[in-house]
C-alpha cells in the first residue's frame, strides 16, 4: 500500500512560501498540512484562514488544515470558504460533543474531509463517539504547538487502533503528525499509516527535500509490508 506525504510548512521560510511551494511540488509531496495554532488551546501562534486562502491560490494540492484551537466550532466556516480539503480538530477541546459533531457535520456538507485529532496521551477510544462522521483520525506523535520535536514511539501503535476504528471505509485516512521522518517512518508505516506528516525533516539545513520525501515514502511503504517489529 502506498503512503503518502503531507508537508507541514510550520518550519519552512515564511518569507518565501511561493518559492517552498513549488519546491514541495516539484519534490513529490501528495498534500500540504497547514498547522493553525491559537496561543490558547496551544502556546504557540502561527496563521488563520486568510494564510489558508493564500495557499489555496498558489497550489492545486489539497490543504490538510490542523487545528490547534480552542474553540473551532467559531471558525470552521472561515476555514471551509478559504479553500481547505480537509479540516482537523483536537479531540480535547472543551466544546460539547454535541458542537463537535456539528462542526463534522458542517464540514461533510461542504464535501470536505472531517478530522479529528488526538495528542499522545489521550486514547483513540476518545474518538470513537464521531466514528460515523470521521474521514480522518490524526494520531499525534508530539504534543502539538512546536515543528521539531522528538517523536513519541509510544503513541505510535494507536495509528493501528485508528485504522481499525475507521474500518477501512473508502476514503478514511489515519494521519500521523509529529516527528515523522526517513528515521520513523518505519515504525508508522508498520502501524499502517496512510498519509505522513512530515514538516522540520523537509526544511533542515543540509536536507534534500525530495529525497526526504522519496525515502519516507519508500521505508513507510516496506514498515507496512513487514508488520510491526515485536
Ligand atoms: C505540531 C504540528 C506538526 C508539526 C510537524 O504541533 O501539528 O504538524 O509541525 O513538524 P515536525 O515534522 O517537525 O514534527
Ligand atoms: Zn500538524
């Protein structure tokens, strides 16, 4: 099974986003994960959906929208009307479950990808009440609000948990975020990931972006084909 790879911009040079755009283009990348953070529900603060509506203009591949918010149900409109192909939440926002099926079901009707995240400590079981609803479940191997950081191996294993939840419907993804590189991918790949986050691996100083690319893809592709190690 094949796997793709999304690019996360968080780590890329702002100053020159048509230039990373293209590059990414050119490297091979399946979808763009644009990561909006709030400086509420995350510490961090990046873009909101006029920056969504820009990449939109510069690029025909789907915009994976991730968002680090605390509340947003207030903002789904805004993200759907700038052009976004999927929109992802966290699972831990304080909104009532009553809201947080309405914002799924607000994305459905707008023939969008409705997501739902989880950070490393919260169980795929916290998903499982929007099954119905889910066309991404995004398993998160960092605690989301920094590019950069460590993976966290241990949250690895619920992307095979995910996928079992989503059973497999036709056009449900599981979606790993954070850490993911040419040196993890493996391991997702054993879980049965489909899609890759890849963000800091792909702007490091002294990395080729397509050739990231390229293997992550490639020993994604072989983790699968071998199951996990234990
Ligand atoms: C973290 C973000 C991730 C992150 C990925 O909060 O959601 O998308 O930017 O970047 P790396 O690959 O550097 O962990
Ligand atoms: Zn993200």
């Amino acid at each position: 099974m094949a796997v793709a790879v999304a690019a996360s911009i968080l780590t890329a040079d702002f100053g020159n986003l048509y230039r990373v755009v293209r590059k990414l283009e050119r490297a091979g990348v399946d979808r763009l994960h644009l990561d909006v953070m709030d400086g509420h529900f995350v510490p961090n603060i990046t873009f909101g959906p006029n920056v969504v509506a820009a990449f939109r203009r510069l690029t025909p591949l789907p915009l994976d929208v991730h968002l680090m918010i605390s509340e947003p149900s207030r903002y789904v409109t805004r993200f759907l009307e700038a052009g976004s192909d999927s929109i992802t939440f966290h699972a831990e926002v304080e909104e009532p479950m009553a809201i947080q099926r309405e914002i799924l079901e607000e994305i459905a009707a707008a023939r969008r990808q409705p997501g739902m995240a989880i950070s490393p400590d919260t169980p795929v079981k916290a998903v499982e009440p929007f099954v119905d609803l889910l066309g991404i479940v995004m398993v998160m191997t960092v605690n989301p609000g920094f590019g950069g950081q460590r993976f966290i191996s241990e949250a690895a294993p619920k992307i095979a948990e995910a996928k079992r939840l989503l059973g497999g419907r036709p056009g449900s993804a599981v979606h790993v975020d954070g850490g993911v590189s040419s040196e993890t991918a493996d391991v997702v790949g054993a879980y049965g990931v489909d899609v890759c986050v890849v963000g800091s691996a792909l702007f490091q100083r002294g990395h080729d972006t397509e050739m990231e690319i390229q293997a992550v893809k490639r020993i994604a592709a072989a983790g699968a084909a071998n199951g996990p190690r234990d």
